[in-house]
C-alpha cells in the first residue's frame, strides 16, 4: 500500500529579470510502506528541490506550478498553510542536507527536539523530556547531552541529533537529505545502519536523496534517477544496478567503482549538466549521450513503461 | 574601471539611489553658483530699522530676516558653501585616515594590526560630541578647527569597515600570486588590495559625509562654529537663542530643513550604493507561503511565469 | 572557564580606556596654551582659601609629569610629586575642582544634576529600544513590501535629522500644549508631592519623545538586518519544516538569535546617545548635565567642563562593559574568544 504518491510535480524557480528555471518538471513516484526510496542524480538535478516542494518549503523564489502529492487520502498542494502545518513533522519529517547550521545555535538541543513534540502531542513537558532523552539514545547520544548546545556537538553528533529530532513524532515518512555527505566513512556507517534498523523497527518510509550510488544499494528498496529536473529512470533496485536501461544510469553504474573489479577504469561522463534557464527543446541529456540520434535533440522523450514496473525516459529505449 | 561602469548601470536602476544624488547634486548647484543665485549679499552693511528685525516673509525677502535684519534667504544659500565644504573635507579626511589604517592593519595583522584595532576600540568608546566640545572650546573656534576635530574622530568606522575586508581579500589567489610574483607589499595593496576596497568605501564615504554635516551644524548649533562665517548650524544658534520666543519659524525651521534635505540625499544614495555593493542576496524563510502555491492553486497571477 | 576569560579582557581594556581618559583629560587642560588652572589662581572671583586650597589639591606649584631634578637625585617617590599624581588623588577622593562659575564643588555639582539626566536617557532608550525591537521585527518579516519600505525610509529620514533640530520643531508644534523648557515649574517643590512629580513628567515629555525617535531609527536598522540575516539561516527552514507557525518561528527561534547584535549597537550607540543628550537638554532647557557641559563651554568653566567629560566619558565605558557581560551571558557560544 503506497503510504505516499507524488503525481506529475513541477516546481520553477523565479530568477531576478523574471525569468523561470525549471527546476522540477513532471516527477511522479509511490512509495510503499516500510520501503525505502533511493533519489539519485547530480547536484543540481532537481532531488532536493522536490523534497522540499513535497513539505511546501520551497525558498521564496520556489513556485510549485503543477502536481498531486497524495497522503492520507489527501492531496498536500490543496490545503492550506495552517493545514500543512499539521501534517509537517508529525507524519513526514525531513534531515537536511549538513546539518551545520540546521541547529539553533542558542538555544538547547534537548529543547528543540522537545519543541517538536510538544508542538504535534498534547503531552506535558516532562514526558516530552523523557521521550527525548530516549530518542537520543536511539541514536547513540547520551541523553545528558540534551542540555548542551549544538556546538558543543561534534558535526556527527549533530546529524544523529537531527535524526532524532525528525523521529520525535514517529513520522510515518522521513526524507534524508544526503546524510552522509560531508561525514567520514565510520559515521556514514553509523547513520546508514541506523536508518536500517529504524526502518525495520519502526515500519519507517524512507526517502532517501543522495548522489552516492553505494549507499542507495545498500539500503534502498526502489531507485528514482533524476537528471536536469525529469525523471530518467525509476524501477527497482536489482532493476536498476543489474538491467539499467537509461543511458545516463547506465553511464552512472559504471562511474561507479566495482569492488570485484578494481582494475576496471572509472568512466566519467563528459560534459555538463543543462542550465536551467537554457534548457534544450529535447532530451536534457542528449549532449552528453551515447545513444543519441536526430529525435533525441527534437522531442522530450516521455517517461515510459518499458518493463512492468521499470519506468525509463528516453526514445532510444522501447517497450 | 569596470566595476564601477557596472555599479553606475546598477545604480541608474534604482529609484532611490537616483532621488537622493539629485536632491544632494540640487544643493551643492546651490553652493557653487551661491552670489549668482542669493538675493542679497550677508556681509554687506545695511540700514535696518526696529521693524526690520525678525520680519516675516514678503515680495523683498522670502523667507524673511533674521534678528539682525539680515535676508534669510541668502544666508541659506551661503550657508550651504560651509555646511558642505566642512561636511566633504572632514569626511574625506577621516576616509583617508580610516582606509589607510584599515589596509595597514588588515594586510600587516600581527602586532601593529591588534595595536591599531586597540586604538580604534579606545576611540570608538569614547563618545564623540563631548570630546569635540572639550577639543574646541580649548582650542579655539575655526573652520579648519572644526574640520580637523570631526575627521580625527570619524575615521574609526571606515577603519573596521576596511580592515575586515582586506583580512578575506589578501587570503585570495590573485594576492598570493602577486606574492609569488615578488611584488612589493606597498605595490600588492595599491594595485590589488585597494581597488577591491574601493566601492565600498565609496558606498561608506557617501553615508560619512552625512554624518560630518549634522556634526558640524550640532557643534555650530551649541556656539562652537567659525564665528566669521555662516553655516546652518549657526543660522539655527541664533535662531534658537533669538527667535524661538517670537516663533519667527521662517528663520528657525529653514536652515534645519536644508541640513536634513542634504542628509537624506547622502543617506539615500549611501544606502543604494551600500546595497549594490555589499549586497545580501540570500531570500529568507519566512516570506507569504501563498506565493509559492499560486500557481497550483490557481490563486495567484500567472504572469510571474516567462519562458 | 572560558566565559571568565572573556569577561577578564573586556574589563581590562575598559580599565586601560579609563586610564587613557583620565590621562586625557588631565593633559587637555595643563597643557594647552593659556593653562587654564593656572588662570584661576589668578581670578580675582575666587577668595584666596579657595585658591589656596586648589594650589594644595592639585599640586599647582609643582611640575607637570616627573620631577627630573627629584628622580635625577634618585628620589623616586618625590619624583612622582607631581600635578598629575595630585590629580589622580583628588580624583579618587572624588574631588573635580571648583567650578569657576559657581565656585562651587565640581562634584557636588554633577552629583545634583546626574540624575535628571539618567532619567531622560533611560526612558528615551528603553522606549526606542522597544519600538527599534518592534519595527525592526515587522519590517524584516515583511521585507521588500510597502510596509518594510515605509518603515526603512522613516527610520533612514530621522537618522538623518540632527538631534536638535528635531528638538526644535517638537518644541514649535508643542507649544501652548506641552511645557517647553525646564524641568518644573518654579515654585513647585518636591515637598509638594504628586504634584511636583507630575508636573516634571509633563516637562519630560517633549525631551524624551525627541530621543526616542532620534534613536528608534538606528535600532530599526539594525535589528531589521538582523532579523533579515537570521531569517536566512537554516535552522529556520528547520523551524518550518517542524510544523511552527510564523509566529511561533519569529519568538522562540529568530528574536533571541537577532537580538544580539541589538546589545552591541546599543553599546556602540552609547556615545552618540551622549551627544544627544547634550543637544535636547540644550533645546529644552533640561537642568541635566548636558545643559551644564553646554553652559560651561558657553562660560568658560573650564574645571565643570572637564568634570563633565569625565563623568560621561566613564558612564560609556562602563555601559560599554555592562554591555559585553550581558552579550556573554546571552550568547551561549561565548565560550572561545
């Protein structure tokens, strides 16, 4: 049972002289419960610009111009702000990418976790305390910590502190974005093995946005590639890393380093990614595709059923 | 030379900007052209009778005269030659002071940058209108007098201003390959440091320039102002001591009105050139959440959308 | 602890600045051509104990500095026998001189006056602190709308107005409504109650709304910059995403974090909080010690002069102080400087 469908999204962003990057353009994806959602692209593909959009908490210049994001029987992008504000936190929650800064720096840890609860429960404060003190267990913090101040938290600590704090409402979707990114490799560790047993402890729905093809293979159930704003390819990912069929992921996995092929040279894709505001009239690959041929530069190629449940976008790949 | 073609294009765009350089440019027109365009010449010696003093406005003399007979009017016209000269030389003066000590410092750091950022914070606690009453009333009144004191003690801000600046600019490349290229320190800071330092002294200077006016007509106002030569500061000492019982608004309010006509340019063009400069392009969080629906929704206007 | 270390070096460098000022203020006065002190000991308005006394108070008959002849004879104490050291003692015993004007204690004077000044800079600054606060707030959420820009312009147009000027105008429109000048009507006499009291708080409306509006105007700025930059930061798109309400977000994340940099313009503002406090005591004839330095730059009374100086000159330092220690208790980062 899908506990969440993004419908056709498409989110602009307003430059200073007027005109619009399309930032976001026509991305669809279903999660089911207790799965979790690998988002995988280049910087500046779009990943974390439709997670935001998906909370409505896009920057000023955001403008979400079309989509359905389907809840609870409920289409997010009708209701309004106050509305939203219910559903924020208490049923799906976000970690930001580099939770530097993401911590008011003046004020307790502990109380910002307990904000959040107090916010969405009708508990008294010192359960909220208590569930703390236990939610920063969870993520290997010892709860005398509440009472510090995020920088005297160490940059791990501070993404597991967000962590919790997204947990604090038992969210039924929690969106990860890069949490690894910027950390060390034993700390990446930690956090991945943490959103596993999370997921499996607490039936957790995870989506997860990150450019890092190892950790979507190690805790991924389904895989959404986005390239310039679209949707290139979303299947499975057994589908994904053992039959890529859209040029780019194809390109992807083998930029990707094989441990039983370590002398295997890495491939770089050559070239770019498109400028938002100068996006070619075809495919947003094309000029750094292998496959190419005349339509590819004319026609946005439609994102396709190509397989039962593999979904690819590109006119060089038929059903 | 580039930048500032570009901060001039910038700067044409903005309404405000414009306002205020048209409302200082207006004065300082006043200022030079000041025998052709006042009335009656201050100096000259004229007959006055008791009804004279203090006379309200009429066909003769716009905005009336003053305790002494005197036309108003041109007295605020030649005004406007002092309040600006003291305003311009004293703010040029403590730009100079402050950006020399603020690249000194900046780029040599060590102990003659603590020592000197030491010296600012001593100035800066010390506050400023009483150590020039005390300076003055000492020394003596003067044009030069009161030029000196407001630029030996306006330099502070630009210093700080400067230095912060040159502490981020010398970390980059183009610095360290002046370095390695062996040029002189002097030569790196002229050529390389200063330029990048520039606009936004400008930007500051414009602001200082203002703050130089009110102070001279604030010492002027309490009694220390040359007293051989008018400047709206004086104009209103007299006016304060003389008119205020007779309410003779035509000679207490117009000086005061062209010192805050003058501030407001330098302010608004300060400003503008600040923004352009200095700019902080970052959006913030909390902005109206039904924009970013609008288009959804269907609430919103579409012609936000292009392209 | 580190906050200690902090708190050490501000309260040094205050000390070092009082130092300087005390210096300053001796050197401005024996210095100068036509000494003033020694003037005095040549005014016929002074009986001669008063004069005799100011010779033995401050050391008059002795050398400025140091006494070369003395340390040249390796008396090291009698070498510092001197004007200055005479200075700081009596300074420290809290004697300022005579005032030439008066004759009467330098001190004694101040001490009668300080109050009537206290009262109007604290009134005009909590008000403007709490309007700068309120605007600067509303002006930053609403940025770049009409309300902001109305705000902005306000607050930039009275930055621009000189102090007394503003005075000036208040006192013309005022006039016939509100008591203009002094501080009490003469003949009322706090023995004669709530009568007198009233009548003082009539005659400090006028002055105290002037340093509201001068000052309001820079608060406005800066806290609007403030909230601005702080409404940036990431932990408030957290904020948002935890479901808080625009409200909620603006008291319990953005106001503490834009706050502080309100503590150290208030204590940079100090100064020319000072200078304003001369020019509206001057306009509206407030017998505080603005009203006084004027009158003894305007009298020649020199010793009322470099009292007063002084008096101010301390007042800012200390607030200076009072202003880092509230900053280091209100900024829990403050603990590596």
């Amino acid at each position: 049972m899908a506990i969440i469908e993004v419908r056709n999204l498409s989110i602009n962003y307003l430059t200073d002289n007027g005109t619009a990057l399309r930032a976001v353009e026509d991305v669809s994806l279903s999660l089911e419960q207790g799965h979790s959602l690998g988002l995988v692209g280049e910087s500046g593909c779009g990943k974390t610009t439709a997670m935001l959009g998906l909370l409505r908490l896009l920057p000023a210049e955001g403008r979400i111009v079309s989509g359905e994001v389907w809840y609870g029987g409920v289409d997010l992008m009708r209701i309004s702000e106050r509305e939203m504000q219910k559903y924020r936190w208490s049923k799906m929650s976000i970690v930001f990418q580099g939770a530097m800064n993401a911590l008011n720096p003046v004020r307790k840890v502990g109380d910002q976790i307990a904000e959040a609860i107090l916010l969405h429960e009708d508990v008294d404060k010192a359960t909220a305390s208590r569930r703390v003190g236990g939610l920063l267990e969870t993520v290997g913090i010892i709860p005398e910590m509440a009472g510090q101040y995020p920088h005297q938290y160490s940059g791990g600590m501070r993404q597991r502190a967000m962590t919790a704090m997204a947990l604090a409402c038992s969210p039924d979707i929690l969106i990860a974005d890069e949490p690894t990114t910027a950390l060390d490799v034993m700390i990446q560790a930690q956090i991945l093995n943490l959103l596993q047993r999370l997921q499996k402890e607490l039936d957790l729905s995870i989506i997860l946005v990150t450019h890092d093809l190892g950790v979507v293979a190690e805790i991924c159930d389904d895989v959404l590639v986005m390239y310039g704003g679209k949707t290139a390819e979303y299947a499975s990912v057994d589908v994904i890393y053992n039959d890529p069929l859209h040029p780019y992921t194809q390109r992807l996995m083998q930029a990707f380093p094989d441990i039983d092929n370590p002398t295997s040279t890495l491939a770089s894709i050559p070239g770019f990614p498109p400028p938002l505001d100068a996006l070619p009239p075809g495919c947003r690959f094309e000029p750094r595709c292998h496959l190419r041929s005349e339509i590819c530069s004319a026609e946005n190629p439609p994102l396709v059923e190509v397989k039962p449940d593999h979904y690819v976008a590109c006119h060089q790949v038929k059903g | 030379m580039e930048q500032f073609k570009e901060i001039w294009g910038t700067f044409r765009r903005r309404p405000i900007g414009i306002l205020g350089g048209l409302m200082l440019f207006s004065v300082v027109f006043i200022a030079i052209f000041a025998p052709w365009l006042a009335p009656y010449d201050p100096d000259e010696k004229i007959d006055v009778e008791p009804g004279d003093l203090l006379a309200p406005p009429d066909a003769e003399h716009l905005l009336g005269r003053d305790d002494a007979g005197k036309d108003v009017l041109s007295q605020l016209i030649y005004g406007a030659r002092v309040s600006l000269t003291v305003g311009f030389v004293a703010s040029f003066m403590a730009m100079f002071i402050g950006t020399t000590v603020g690249l000194v410092a900046g780029y040599y750091g060590g102990r003659i940058g603590n020592a000197l950022m030491r010296l600012v914070d001593f100035l800066l606690v010390i506050p400023d209108l009483p150590l020039m009453l005390v300076f003055i009333s000492m020394w003596g009144r003067g044009l030069w007098k009161i030029i000196l004191v407001i630029g030996l003690l306006g330099w502070t801000y630009t210093a700080r201003l400067v230095r912060s600046q040159v502490l981020s600019i010398k970390e980059r490349q183009f610095v360290m390959r002046a370095r390695a290229l062996g040029a002189s320190n002097f030569r790196i800071i002229m050529r390389h440091i200063f330029p990048q330092v520039l606009p936004i002294i400008l930007a500051e200077t414009v602001l200082s320039v203002s703050g130089a006016i009110i102070a001279e007509s604030s010492l002027s106002f309490l009694g220390l102002g040359d007293p051989m030569l008018i400047s709206w500061g004086m104009m209103l000492n007299f006016a304060f001591e003389r008119a205020i019982s007779r309410m003779a608004w035509w000679f207490l309010l117009p000086p005061g009105f062209a010192i805050v006509w003058v501030s407001l340019g330098l302010v608004l063009m300060g400003s503008t050139l600040e923004e352009i400069v200095n700019p902080r392009l970052k959006s913030h969080h909390l902005f109206d959440p039904r924009k970013m629906m609008a288009l959804v929704t269907g609430m919103g206007s579409r012609t936000e959308v292009k392209g | 602890m580190q906050r200690s270390d902090y708190l050490i070096r501000k309260t040094f460098f205050a000390l070092a600045t009082l130092v300087v000022v005390i210096v300053f203020n001796f050197l401005l006065f024996r210095i100068l051509p036509g000494d003033p002190v020694k003037i005095i000991v040549r005014s016929p308005r002074l009986t001669r104990e008063a004069k005799e006394k100011l010779t033995a108070d401050f050391g008059l008959d002795k050398p400025i500095w140091l006494d070369a002849e003395r340390l040249g004879e390796g008396d090291l104490a009698g070498a510092f026998d001197t004007q200055f050291t005479a200075y700081v003692r009596a300074l420290l015993r809290g004697n300022l001189g005579i005032s030439f004007r008066s004759r009467r204690d330098v001190a004694e004077v101040l001490a009668e006056r300080v109050w009537r000044t206290v009262v109007l800079v604290a009134t005009g600054e909590i008000l403007a602190l709490v309007f700068g606060l309120a605007f600067g707030l509303v002006a930053a959420w609403r940025r770049g709308t009409r309300l902001d820009t109305t705000i902005l312009l306000w607050a930039l147009f009275s930055w621009g107005l000189p102090t007394f000027f503003l005075g000036i105008i208040l006192l013309i429109l005022a006039r016939g409504h509100l008591p203009i000048g002094g501080m009490v009507i003469p003949g009322l006499k706090p023995e004669d109650g709530w009568d007198y009291w009233i009548d003082v708080g009539k005659h400090l409306i006028l002055p105290t709304l002037t340093m509201t509006i001068v000052y309001t105007s820079s608060y406005v700025m800066i806290m609007r910059s403030s909230v601005v930059e702080v409404l940036s930061e990431d932990y408030i798109l957290t904020a948002k995403a935890k479901g808080l309400n625009t409200f909620q977000i603006l008291r319990d994340h953005a106001l503490k974090n834009a706050m502080l940099p309100m503590v150290t313009m208030v204590a940079l503002n100090l100064g020319y909080t000072v200078g304003g406090v001369i020019q509206v005591e001057t306009v509206f004839s407030w017998p505080g010690i603005g009203r006084l330095m004027y009158k003894a730059v305007m009298q020649r009374d020199y010793p009322v002069l470099q009292g007063t100086f002084l008096l101010l000159a301390v007042s800012v330092i200390a607030a200076n102080l009072l202003a880092d220690l509230l900053y280091s208790v209100m900024d829990p980062r403050v603990k590596t400087e």
